[in-house]
C-alpha cells in the first residue's frame, strides 16, 4: 500500500540533471504531480505509475520548509479570487489562482500563481485577496489484491446438456470474445501494434506510447488518421496495411474518452 507523499501547497527540492530545482506543488492528478518552479516553468512529475518515464518520480523530490509571515491571512496552497481592487493589465478583478508564497521583494505581500497566466505575480497586498476553497486531494492508496479463496460461480439458472452428459451453464447474453479471431484482421491487427512498439517505444514494459493520450487534440489525431488510413483502403493502396491502421487509430480515438473526462 503506497500514499502520495506530497501535497498541494508544500514546496519540494526535485533532482535534476541541472542540479536540482525548486518549486510549490500546485496541483496533483491521478498520475502526476504539478510542480511550478521558481523560475516561472511547470513541470509534471509521476507519482510512481510510470517508473520508466523520462520523468523524475517522487523517490526524487525532496520536501523543503516554506516561511510565511504571521501577518499574512493566507498559507502556501490556499486558492484565492483577486477581489476589491482595480484592474491590471494583467491581473483583472475576478481572477484566481493558488497562493505559492511571501514575495521576497516586498514583506507582508503574497505571490500568486494565477490561473490565467503561467508567470508567477508578486506584490499582492492581502486585502486584496479572498480565499475561495480549501483544496483537499484525496489519499491515493495501491493496494495488491490477494489471492481470493472460495469464488462464486455465476449462474444463470439454465443449463444445456450435451451429448456426453455433461452439462454447462447457457452463453446466451455473454460477449463471445473468439469471433474476433474469425478472417485476418486480428492478426495483422496485432502485426500493426508490434511494428508501431518499434517506432514508438514503450513507456513501461507491455505499456504502449499511444496509451498516454488524454486529451481532446490527440483523440482528433485518431480520428484523422484513421480517415485517412480507410479512404486509402476503399482505394485498394497496398503501400501499407491500411485496414489495419483504421483498425488502430479508431481504438485509439474511443481509447481517451473517459480519460479526457477523468482529466478535465
């Protein structure tokens, strides 16, 4: 069983091959956390799902402590709404974002990582601020299952008796996963997806590339290739095997939905 180590608000010392960075943690997701550096970049790290990523995993950041005057109404973390002030240029009355610190330039005043724009913004006078939400992230736990003695055997209520005398529950109503086998297209299906390992390397043993997709705009990749790919099989081309290329990027369009949900 495995927590995450780190949440929103706390400020990590991450390794690098620059030497190490520094920066708040301002948002963690199912798979990642998001860390804004100091020097006004966002970085998404792992938590450990993708320990072959390209990516530092937490085992890798370090928690640092952050100092905030008494006098600040606010802590590290908190999410705020920039109200009862003129507009700015860039910082208009409305705006939200998460608080990362005390400006460093100017004692008593807060830095804000606004929501709207990924610079970060000194020189928030507090009373201009107003906590709208506690941000609480659910503990995320990875628990192995054991191995369950004793399963249930479904059953339908209707048999069917063969003539051997044996005697089977009915299929009628379950999903009949062998007729995929039937002509050719499973297998070059499967040729498709190991050649495509090979120029589009795993991110994690048995874990494909195009499984990372999650968004709106890869899906549409999908689903234009996947045009492509079936104008070019009704036009009989034989450059490559198209049919097993609409087969691909069709799964790989309906692959994201949920995930986009999940995400967004």
């Amino acid at each position: 069983m495995k927590s995450r180590k780190f949440q929103i608000g706390d400020r990590v010392k991450v390794a690098d091959w620059t030497g190490g960075v520094a920066g708040i943690v301002v948002d963690i997701s199912y798979q990642h956390y998001v860390v804004a550096l100091d020097d006004c970049e966002k970085k998404w790290f792992p938590h450990g799902l993708y320990p072959n990523c390209v990516y530092q995993n937490e085992d890798d950041m370090e928690l640092l402590e952050v100092e905030m005057s008494s006098t600040i109404p606010f802590k590290v973390g908190d999410r705020v709404k920039r109200v009862d002030c003129e507009n700015t240029l860039h910082i208009p009355v409305g705006s939200t974002g998460v608080v990362i610190g005390e400006d460093p330039d100017y004692p008593g005043f807060v830095r804000v990582l606004w929501d709207h724009d990924a610079t970060f913004k000194g020189g928030n006078y507090p009373s201009y601020l107003q906590k709208i939400e506690e941000v609480k992230v659910p503990e995320v736990k990875i628990e192995v299952a054991e191995y369950k003695r004793g399963f249930e055997i479904k059953d339908s209520g209707e048999r069917k008796s063969f003539a051997s005398g044996m005697v089977r529950d009915v299929t009628t109503g379950k999903i009949q996963y062998h007729r995929v086998l039937d002509g050719p297209m499973f297998k070059r299906w499967a040729e498709h997806l190991t050649k495509g390992a090979t120029k589009y390397p795993d991110i994690a043993p048995g874990k494909a590339n195009w499984t990372l997709a999650k968004s709106e705009e890869e899906r549409q990749r999908f689903k234009e290739s996947a045009l492509r790919h079936f104008i070019a099989w009704y036009e009989g081309e034989t450059d490559e095997d198209h049919a097993a290329g609409v087969f691909f990027n069709i799964n790989g369009a309906e692959y994201p939905k949920d995930r986009i949900t999940m995400w967004n």
